[in-house]
C-alpha cells in the first residue's frame, strides 16, 4: 500500500512539474517577445534577461529531479528524449562559450550576449517541445472533423494577430491597428492576399516572417502538422487516421500516414524548387544575395500556398514580360491548386508507367485535372480577348498570351497580378469573378467552390437535360450523396457572396462591380482587388474577415461544424412531388 501511495504521490508532483515547466517556459517566450517589441527601461531589461537566465536553470533543474526520483529510469528516457537532447544541446552551447572559442560578448541581437541568446533559444525549443504534445486534444472523439477545421483556423487567426500586433512587427514609423492586425492575420492564415497594408513596407523583417509562417500553417492545415507530430511520437491511431481521413477527402485508410509524409515532402520539394529557380531570375535587381535569396523564399511559399502574399507594393507588374519567372510562379501555383490528392496519384500513375505497369487515375483526379485544363485555356482566352485593346494593347502576341495566362492561374487561386486590376474591362472583371468563384481543388491550398464541385454541377445539369436519373463522368457514376453536397456548397457559396455583397455596399462608397469583385476575391480566397480593400472602412474589414474565413473553411463545413453531429436516422417520411421551374 505504502508503494502504491508512493508512486500516486510522485505522478501528482509530475504532473504538478509538467505544468509549471509549461507556465515557466511560455512565461519566458512572453519576456523575450516583449524585449524586442517594446522600448523598456534598461531595468526593465535586466530584470527580464534575470529571469530567462534563472527560467533556464529551473527548466534543466526539474527535469533531472524527475530523473532522479523516476522509478523507471529507462523509460523515462525514453519518453523524454527531445528533452534529454535540447539539455544536451544547450549544455554544449554554454561549454562552448566558456571555453573561449567564441566571445561571450556576441551580440544577437545587439543587447543580447551569447549566454542570454543561448538561454533564450532554450526556452523557446522547450517550448515548442512541449506544444507538441497538446496535439492529442485535436484528435479527441468528442470533436467532428468540421468543427476542428474551424477550430484550429481560428486559433492560428488569434496567434497570428497577437504577433502582428506587436510594435516588432511594423516597420520602423509604422503601427499597425488590431482591426489591421487581424485582417492580415486571417488573410495569411486563410491563403487569399488582400491587404489593407503594404506587405513590403508596413511590416518588419519579423512581420514579414509572421505573416510567412501563417500562410505555410495555413496552407497545409494545423491537422497535417498535428498528424505529422502524431507520426513522430508513434501514437498516429485509429481515430487520428479516421478524423484526418474526413478532414483530407482521402479514403484509403491505411495509407492516410503516408499521405502526410507526401503533403510535407511535396510541399518542400516544391516550395525548394520554386526557391531556387526564382532566385536566380530575382537576383540582378535584388542587390544582394540575402535579399534575392528572401525574395525567392518567400514568394515561391506563398505561390504554392496559393496565398497571393507579395513583399513588391506592385506584385509582379515588374515581372510582367519575364517569361521564367511567370512560368514558375504559374506552375507553383498550378500545382498548389490541384490538391495532394491528386497531386500523389498523379505520381503514383507517372510512376507505374515509367515500370511499363498500368497505372489508375481516379475519377477525382480525372475531373480536378480536366476541369483544370479547361479553365485554363478558356481563361487564358477570353482575358486576351478582353483585354487585347486595354490593358495588352501595347505588348506582343506573346507578351499578350503570358499576361492573359499568368492571370487566368492566379485569379482562381493566388491573387498575383502582372496587369493593373483596377483598370480591368466590365467583360474581364465579371470573368475573373466566375474564375475566383470557382476556385481551386479539395485538398489543395486554395478556396472558391472547387473545381470538382464545378464539374460535378455541369454534370448534373447535364444529365438534367438528357433525362437520366443518374449523373456520370469517365464512365463512372457519381453517388447521390456527392450531388447533394454540391447543390449544398453551390448555394452557399452564392448566397453568402450575396448577402455580403449586400451588407458591403451598404457599409462602402464605391462602384458595385469592385464591391463584388472584392466579396468574390474574399470567398474565393483570391487576393485580387481593384482597389477597395485599403480604403475599406472598420465594417467592411469585418465584413471581409468573416467572409474570407467562410470561403476557406467552406460554407458546408462550417455549416456541419455549427450544426453538429450527424443525427441517427430512425424514421422515413412518405414522398410527395412538388412543381419545379
């Protein structure tokens, strides 16, 4: 009984220190964050730099009393290797600096010397360790699939505001407001790229970061990140796959592990590439390697996030007759848009029949890719028709098709711009409206109806007006459940658009095409604007927050998320016709 007691006694005092080492270590994280974000008094200032030394010795002080009076020592290793190697780790590091290899007056940033900057990277990697493990909560049976989408939007929206809205994240003689700070968090965040501020010249190096890391979180998804951590600590179970299965359309349950290795290692193949080429092409008019090397980084991310984000106040209308560049950007944003799914069996065909194997294309990549082509070419085209005595009137046949082509990608997904939009015919702009509406694929980084929603409803007029029961495509039917959820997402779409075109217009003084130019952009998570959305007052921000998260969540998921569980069907109702048309 005695060891019983014993051993309850010492898991209290556990978990008693694995909250403090948690409280200590985001207490320390606030300290450096402040530092660097607010003008305090040099008392201040040594005051905090006391504290992270003082947090850093506690932090390694409990872990070896936890070793110490651990019954299972092996295990406890074990459980606690990343601990055990950040300790190392910065053990080293201050070795290092006692030894006399490198001065302990290194300055990074100015007031800070080796020792702090040492101590200071501690706490954050402890940190970060420790939020790893409050991915559990995310899996938990009690949620719905729809409901955690919303939920880990919204708390990446809050995190990314909190950072935007410090004074660290505006450029020097810059502030940025809370209503600004949220709008940009929640355009990062949900990969669109409208902006009420320069993104170039508002925001800091460290903004600019901010807004980086919000676009890559929320391109991919909390969940991959979360699943991924899952994989890692080896507890990636039946019901994370099952719930990720829901969250990423992805029906193969036995695979859905692999699927998220594919999405990251994807994402940094594509994301590196992109990097590297434009690097090159951003060079001779970056001045610097970093600059070019900052330039490439961050617009090749948020290309292939499909978020429309760029550091030039004039995106890329300085680019507009750069071949290469055009062409690397498109592609980024091409395959960004086409959505892993489809992306991995696209690879896995490549891939069997470079074995002379037959491979198989599903039915969802076979309407994601054609639907894509389409719109493409029919983009391409009616925008250099429109635009051939306006805005091209004064480039090449060849110079026209680059534009016209470059716009027809980004305006269904990223929102570049290599043509002044505002200057933009009624015809064009009504037909970037239909592009942004539709968007791009499941799966993928960008908004908009889908494509494969878009299909599926030319299909089913179709089979409407041949008279058949049932819709079909590539000799395959589609389910009813299928035709249902598109009428659902179909009308939704148009009648939050509707309603919040309404409301803008009511709260704006402007033209109604750029008011539902702007509506559309936001919904379809575009970026593309002809003008409005710096001038847009403090409702019509609001307007423009909400309407930007709904399209990139989804109107049915949030519709499911606030609805709740699916309810038990015990009961049928007898059937009557009614009078349609």
């Amino acid at each position: 009984m005695k060891a019983k007691s014993d051993i309850s006694y010492w898991q209290t005092v556990q978990k008693i220190l694995d909250g403090l080492v948690v409280l200590i270590a985001v207490v320390g994280t606030f300290l450096l964050v402040a530092e660097y974000s607010f003008n305090l008094s040099p008392e201040n200032i040594d005051l905090f730099h006391l504290l992270i030394r003082l947090f850093s010795a506690v932090l390694v002080f409990q872990f070896f009393l936890k070793f110490i009076f651990s019954g299972q020592k092996v295990k406890f290793i074990k459980d606690s290797k990343r601990e055990l190697v950040l300790i190392c780790l910065f053990g080293a590091a201050l070795l290092f600096l006692r030894t006399g290899s490198v001065a302990p007056t290194i300055y990074f940033p100015a007031k800070t010397t080796g020792y702090l900057f040492s101590c200071q990277i501690f706490i954050v990697a402890f940190l970060a360790i420790k939020l790893v493990h409050f991915y559990k909560p995310l899996f938990s049976p009690r949620l719905s699939p729809p409901l955690i989408v919303v939920a880990t939007f919204l708390v990446i929206i809050a995190i990314g505001t909190f950072f935007l809205f410090l004074p660290a994240s505006a450029a020097p003689g810059k502030k940025t407001s809370l209503l600004d700070a949220l709008f940009t968090a929640t355009s990062a965040t949900c990969v669109t790229g409208l902006i009420v501020v320069d993104t170039g010249s508002h925001f800091s190096t460290f903004g600019q970061i901010v807004i980086l890391v919000l676009i890559q979180i929320g391109g991919l998804g909390l969940m991959t990140f979360a699943s991924f951590f899952a994989l890692l600590s080896g507890s990636f179970g039946l019901r994370e796959r099952i719930i990720l299965r829901d969250i990423v359309r992805y029906q193969n349950l036995s695979k859905i592990g692999y699927l998220v290795l594919y999405i990251l290692l994807l994402t940094f193949i594509f994301e590196a590439t992109g990097a590297i080429l434009l690097y090159f092409h951003f060079l001779p008019t970056a001045g610097s390697h970093l600059s070019a090397a900052y330039s490439a980084l961050f617009h090749s991310v948020s290309a292939f996030c499909n978020a429309g984000f760029s550091i030039y106040s004039d995106s890329f209308t300085g680019y507009q007759k750069n071949v290469a560049i055009n062409l690397i950007m498109t592609l980024l944003i091409i395959c960004g848009g086409l959505g892993f799914v489809v992306i991995v069996n696209l690879l896995g065909v490549i891939g069997s029949w470079i074995k002379k194997r037959k491979g198989y294309l599903s039915l969802h990549s076979k309407l994601v890719i054609f639907t894509t082509i389409i719109l493409l070419v029919m983009g391409t085209f009616f925008l250099y028709i429109g635009e051939s005595d306006n805005l091209l009137k004064n480039l090449s046949f060849k110079e026209k098709l680059l534009a016209a082509f470059f716009q027809s990608v980004t305006a269904r997904t990223a929102g570049f711009n290599t043509i002044h939009i505002g200057s933009l015919t009624t015809f064009s702009s009504f037909l970037l409206i239909l592009l942004m509406f539709i968007g791009a694929s499941p799966g993928s980084t960008g908004g908009g109806i889908k494509t494969s929603t878009f299909a599926t409803l030319i299909l089913t007029i179709k089979s409407m007006v041949q008279g058949k029961d049932q819709v079909e495509a590539f000799k395959r039917t589609i389910p009813q459940t299928f035709v249902y959820q598109t009428l659902c997402v179909v009308t939704l779409a148009l009648g939050w658009s509707s309603i919040s075109a309404l409301f803008l217009s009511f709260t704006e003084n402007s033209d109604f095409l750029n008011i539902l130019f702007e509506v559309f952009s936001a919904f379809g998570t575009v970026g593309l604007s002809r003008g409005l959305t710096p001038h847009l007052t403090s409702w019509g921000k609001m307007i423009i927050i909400i309407t930007i998260f709904v399209g990139r969540v989804g109107p049915l998921t949030l519709a499911l998320a606030i609805g709740g569980r699916k309810a038990a069907k015990l009961y049928e109702y007898p059937q009557e016709g009614i009078i349609i048309g």
